[in-house]
C-alpha cells in the first residue's frame, strides 16, 4: 500500500514564511490551498505545507 506524507509548518508570518520557503525550496508552491495556506510537492504522493495563524493544538 502506497504511503503519502505531508509535514505541516505552522507559521505566524505568512508572507514572509512564503518567500523563505521559496527561496529554500527553489521554487514557489505547487499550488495555494487557500489566503493562510500554501503547498509545495517535494516527490510524488510527498510534500510539505505551510499555513498561517495555527500552533500546535489547536
């Protein structure tokens, strides 16, 4: 059975979070989930997540 990861990140500047991981990531987000979430896709059925305003559990 094929297994997805994501990996969130939660952030509390969203704009500045977006430009830092684009410049890590070499690209910008694969696609934009919403105005406080964007998703980059590392590898097939792989990615990673940022999104604003969210702290560990809430």
């Amino acid at each position: 059975m094929p297994l997805d990861l994501y990996a969130g990140i939660p952030v509390t500047d969203y704009a500045a979070a977006l430009k830092w991981y684009e410049r890590l990531l070499g690209t910008p987000p694969t696609f934009v989930a919403s105005d406080t979430e964007a998703v980059w896709e590392l590898a097939v059925r792989r990615g990673a997540y940022g999104i604003a305003g969210k702290r560990r559990g809430e």
